[in-house]
C-alpha cells in the first residue's frame, strides 16, 4: 500500500502559499480541520479563497483566519455565527459568494467525479441565478453550476489509515466526503491513525486514492457551537 | 393570536404517518414536539442525518452529533448518517415529504425571501434555496405581522428572494392560508382561536380571500 502519512499539520500543509484555492471540510464546528486551520493561522498565509459551509466563529474555525485577515474570498452557504465576517462583509474588506448548501456540496461532488458542470433548480428566480445559464428540462429551470476547481482540501475524519482511507463519525462527516474527492491535493487531518488492514474495506467512506497526505491530529478541542440538552 | 408553540402545534397536524420531514430554524424546530406519538415520522437534518431524536440529556452531548442548527441531539434507532452531497440529493429528487420553514415575507404568488436584508443583516441562504426549490410539500411557519405592525404577506417580496412560486401554505399566529400561486392570491382556511376575519384581512398587505364560514383551528 502506497503510505500516505506525514508527521503533522506543517507538514501536511506544505506548499500552500498565499493566493490559493481551499476547501475545507466540516458543518459549523462539527468536523473541521482543527490543526489545519491552526497551522494556516500560524504561518499567517494569506490572499486565500475558502470553499466551505460555514466560516467558524469569532474564536474557533475559519474565524481565526478571518480575524487575521487571511482570507480574501470566502464561498460559503450560510455564515450568521459570525460576527467579524458580517461586519468584513459589510465593509466590504471581504469578498464573498453565498451559495445554496445542496449546490455547495454538488459543485464539490461533481470535481470528484470529474464532471465540469450540474445542474439544479436552486436560486432559480433569485440573485443566484444572474450570470448563470439557465435550462429547462421537462418544465421545470434549471441553473448550470460549476463543479470547484480548488488547489487543496482539507478535511477531518475520525478515523484513517496509512493508505489514506477515512472513515467519517456521525454528522462530523457533512462536506468532508465530497470534499475529501474534489481537492487538486487532499489533506486528511484524523482523530486516530490506524496501520493497514485495521479498517474494515466495507466501511470506509473515502477511499484512499482521493488522499494524498494524511496525519494524526493532536489536541483536538472539538467545540460545541450550540449545547441543547433536554428538559425534565 | 397563537405564540410560536401554537403555531408549531397546529403545523404538526399535517405531519402523516411515513412521512420523511425536514424541519428549518426556529418555529419550525418546535415542531418536533407536537408529533402525535401514534404515527411513524423521521426527521431529516440537512447537515446529513435520516432519524434525529431529542436533545441529549446533560452530559451525553457529542461534538460530533448536531442538527442543521448546529444544536446538539441525539440519534433515533434506525438512524442514517450520510454526506452532505447525498443529504441534498434526497432533497432534490422529492423522497423528503415535507418541509417546513420560516420566512420573513411571502407574496401572494407563493415567493419566498427569508436569507438576506441587503445593508442589514447577512447570514446566508443555508439549504432553504434548495428545499424550496425542490419540495413537492412545503409549509411556512411565520409571524404575521412585523414588530412595527406591518403584514408579511405581502402583493410583492420587498427582500432578495429565497425562490419563485413555490409556498402553497402559511401558518402564521393569525391564520392557515392556502396560497394560488397561478392567480396569485392568499385564501384564509383556517382562524386561529377567537381571531376575527376581518382582523387576519387587516393583518395580509396581499390578496386576500375568505369564504362565507372560516373555521377556528382545531388545536
């Protein structure tokens, strides 16, 4: 099997410079790439555009880099937990490109499976939809999308092996899987880094060939963004 | 006037025995509560669940188990977790029921906007563009009347829209509507408790059509 293992995140994000594309993996706070992010932070690599659902909180997530003020385009869907991206928003600091969530996640699944385009009745009628080819089929419009074209993904499983396959827990594993097929180069950050064979082939979720470096994580905090617990 | 458990109690007598469900953000999250405990209903959450249950008891919340609200929940036995892509498919190609979400205005014709003010506020349209969009069954669950007493149910959506003709019932604190959206139009069926007609009139800036007898909801 071929070894798809490096020693940490700085290794992991090795030959991402300022400028790029990035997808990165999670819903909310559940799933994302913690020491990724961290690493990224620290080096403080900027000019960056970031494909992902949500853009952390003012604290913890993609929030970090948006406070340093490293990301110049965030595409995302949906971004009401945080304030400093409102307010770069609205200053216009920030350049941003909301996408409906199924669309998000279908531009990403198309790049895995190598198919330019889809198309989806999201936004039709909307400001979605201006500057967007517009099909009819049986009666009903449709919207073309573009499948993403970024130079990495990032994304966090639970578990992986050396080989690079994932295995994804519970909601955790929202965009993480089409992100995990979309990304020119694919990082998989792990909560546990497990040899070969220790992973049972029916149960994986992404197959190693989608990962090109794989690490465990370490110190993972895996913030609750809203704690509900049940009445008596 | 119904409060949000109102309106979410009286939402959750359409909800069928089989039915796949999708709950929005807010009023519509309340509904949960209300589903007859005889009938057979399961919860999709957009984020990539089939078969959300309660909130957890404290101490068993799991980082790694969270609604499309990001709150934390628990599991159901039969549950199905799946990624984000497939979550939308199942949205797509109509194997969700039903779909029951906020708004911040509806038009007469069944439009929705419920994702931006432009200056204002920013938060993102999230999935509700593509349920909407694709939804055979869709229910709004909805305040009326602004704070500052002005009807929702407008001739015309003022915001950027959320999709085109695509709401066919209202809930609100006032009234059920069924809304005609080939000649345009909000038709009053159902009253809430001791609510007038002439009151839900003066409460729908819209089309407004009301049949000889309006029956109170039964909740």
């Amino acid at each position: 099997m071929i070894n798809k293992v490096v020693t940490d995140a700085g290794a992991a994000i090795a030959g991402i410079t300022d400028g790029m594309t990035l997808m990165l993996g999670g819903f909310g706070l559940c799933g994302i790439p913690e020491n990724c992010i961290r690493e990224i932070v620290a080096r403080g690599i900027s000019g960056l555009t970031c494909i992902s659902n949500n853009a952390g909180v003012d604290d913890f997530g993609i929030g970090l880099m948006l406070r340093k003020r490293q990301v110049k385009k965030m595409i995302a869907s949906y971004v009401g937990e945080n304030a400093e991206f409102e307010r770069q928003l609205l200053t216009g600091e920030l350049e941003v490109e909301l996408v409906p969530q199924g669309t998000l996640a279908t531009r990403c699944m198309a790049a895995g499976y190598g198919m330019p385009a889809i198309f989806t009745p999201a936004g039709v009628g909307t400001e979605v939809a201006e500057g967007k080819e517009v099909r009819n089929f049986g009666g009903k419009d449709y919207l073309m999308e573009m499948a993403f074209d970024a130079d990495f993904a990032i994304v966090k499983a639970w578990k992986g092996d050396t080989a690079g396959n994932l295995v994804y827990r519970q909601t955790a594993r929202n965009f993480n899987p089409v992100m995990a097929m979309a990304g020119k180069i694919t990082i998989a950050e792990v909560e546990e880094l497990v040899p070969v064979g220790a992973l049972d082939p029916d149960h994986i979720h992404t197959p190693g060939i989608y990962v090109h470096r794989i690490f465990q994580g370490t110190n993972y905090e895996k913030r609750i963004e809203q704690r509900t617990v049940r009445g008596h | 006037m119904l409060d949000k458990n109102g309106i979410a109690k009286r939402i959750a007598k359409e909800i069928k025995d089989g039915y796949y469900v999708n709950l929005g953000i807010g009023i519509p999250t309340l509904v949960a509560n209300y589903i007859p405990e005889n009938i057979n209903v399961v919860l999709q959450s957009e984020n990539g669940l089939l078969g959300m249950g309660p909130f957890p008891h404290a101490g068993e919340e799991d980082a790694d188990l969270i609604n499309a609200g990001k709150q934390t929940i628990t599991m159901l036995p039969g549950s199905a977790i799946f990624d984000s892509a497939m979550s939308f498919g199942m949205i797509r190609s109509q194997k969700v029921d039903l779909t029951i979400l906020g708004a911040m205005e509806v038009s007469e014709y069944g439009d929705i906007a419920n994702w931006k003010i432009p200056g204002k506020l920013v938060k993102g349209m999230g999935g509700a563009m593509d349920l909407v969009a694709s939804a055979k069954n869709i229910i709004v669950a909805m305040q009326q009347v602004n704070k500052a007493g002005e009807s929702k149910l407008l001739r015309q959506c003022t915001l950027p829209l959320t999709g085109v003709r695509c709401i066919r019932k209202i809930v609100t604190e006032l009234a059920v509507f069924e809304v005609d959206a080939e000649n345009g139009g909000f038709h009053l069926l159902e009253r809430a408790p001791g609510i007038s007609v002439d009151e839900i009139r003066n409460a729908t800036a819209g089309k407004f059509f009301a049949p000889v007898h309006v029956p109170e909801m039964d909740l």
